[in-house]
C-alpha cells in the first residue's frame, strides 16, 4: 500500500491548511479540490497508487486567504523501502509561507505595527522590530512570543533578541551572549544582568515567552519552561519601540538567527 508522508513549517499565523495532489503539475491559478483539510503540520496521504507520480501544494488559510506554497511530486513505489525514502517530503528547506502579502502582514519585514485582534504579528524570516502601543505603560501587561532559531554566535558580544525602550537605562531586554558559546539572559536595565545564563545550542529551534504582569513581575520562558521570574520597575517612553533580532541603531550588531514569528499580545498574561 502506498503513501506519502507531508511535512512542512509554517512562519506565520495560521488557521488551517488545506492539502491539494494531482497525477500532473499543479497551477496555482486553477487549483484542484483540496483532498484534505488539517490544523496540522503534517498529513499522510492514503488514497494513492504504487508506482505512479503524485504533484502536491499545500495551501495556509487565514481569514479566508490563502499562500500557497512551492510544488512537490513525488514517485510512489512498490518497494516499501524505497516508497519510506522517496515519499517523506519536508517542505522545510523551501520557501513555504516565508512572506505573506496583505493588510495583516508585513511582507517584507521592514518596520511595521501590525495589529490582528488583540495581538501584534509579524511573518518573517529576518530580523526586524515594530512601533510598541501608545498604550503601554509601566502598569501595562503583556506577553512576547518568539520562534526562533539560533544560527551562530551574535556579531557582537551580547545581542539583544527582544527588547523595549524605554526612558533612561529602565529597559526590558532578553540578550543572547556571545560567552564560550551563546547563552541567555534576561537583562532589566539598571538591575544589570538577572539569573543565570542559559546554554542555547545553536540551529536549535527554540520557543522563547516573555509574560510581564501589571504588578510588574516579569517570567521567561523557553520551550514553556519557566527559567527566571523577576520584579522590576518598569517605565515606557512615548516613543517605545519593540525591538527583535537587533539593535537599531547599529544594525551591523545583528543576531545571527532567524525568527520564524514573533507575537505580542497586548493586555495578555499568558502564563
């Protein structure tokens, strides 16, 4: 019996994915039914033949719009052997869903403040940072999410991967530090350097969550483990800007790392 076995990474927001197959090319303008629908990442295909050629799309759904993602094809065999190595696809390596055009996306990265419901997004495969809330305020709660991927050492000796200005030396950053290898910690400002580093292998993709409470205790978290919880007095500028993957006012001190999606959630304390 053959199958095949799709795997793929998605850089932004999604609802749905939707799986299309065809036995020849498929035109992204005239695109068959789909044969399956999933909240996935993955989906194995049953419904197919030994021994014959199969072209497939997977499509990302949101909000009633789709991005479409690169053509696949792949040869089914009779041999179960060959079928495992020829049918495992993984989209990973190509340029599924890395940009996404329209008025709730930034499609290439540059400086945007894009609001979606209660929650900023921004769909990208490079470093950048967005315009924070004239809201935010020393009492403001919030909650940071970053999928990110660490490629090298930072070009400089420490690296800030999310941060907010503020007034004075009163800032939240989380810094990645280029010590025998990189690690991480969470810097408040004036308190200098908070808990102790944490060893992060580099191309090891990592989920990193900053949760700061109206009271103004502050949790990190990496892949949902809880790794530092402080209180700080925390005071925003006017002009505060969120800042990702590097320091704006020497872009040559960049993070060597890419930055599958990034999400603030406003008002949220996701803990």
């Amino acid at each position: 019996m053959a199958s095949v076995n799709l795997n793929w990474q998605q850089s932004g927001i999604y609802e749905s994915f939707n799986i299309y197959r065809a036995l020849s090319s498929i035109d992204v303008g005239s695109l068959p039914a789909p044969i399956a629908s999933t909240t996935e990442k993955s989906y194995i295909d049953l419904a197919i033949e030994e021994d014959k050629t199969y072209y497939y799309r997977v499509a990302s759904v949101r909000r009633g719009e789709m991005m479409i993602s690169a053509e696949v094809s792949v040869s089914t065999s009779s041999d179960p052997n060959a079928a495992f190595l020829t049918n495992h696809l993984n989209f990973e390596t190509s340029s599924l869903f890395d940009k996404k055009t329209g008025s709730n996306w930034s499609a290439t990265g540059s400086i945007s403040y894009v609001p979606v419901a209660d929650k900023i997004a921004l769909s990208i495969a490079k470093p950048s940072f967005i315009s924070a809330p004239g809201v935010l305020s020393a009492s403001s709660s919030f909650t940071a999410v970053l999928d990110i991927t660490f490629l090298d050492e930072p070009t400089y000796p420490h690296q800030a991967i999310f941060g907010l200005s503020a007034i004075g030396d009163q800032n939240l950053s989380i810094n990645v530090f280029r010590l025998n290898g990189s690690g991480i910690a969470v810097y408040a400002g004036s308190a200098g350097v908070v808990g102790s580093g944490v060893n992060l292998p580099n191309n090891t993709r990592l989920l990193l969550k900053i949760v700061k409470k109206s009271n103004g205790t502050i949790k990190f978290f990496i892949n949902d483990a809880l790794i530092n919880t402080q209180n700080f007095t925390y005071n925003v500028a006017s002009s505060s800007r969120i800042q990702v993957g590097y320091n704006d006012a020497d872009p040559s001190r960049g993070l060597n790392a890419v930055i599958h999606e990034f999400r603030y959630y406003h008002g949220k304390e996701i803990d």
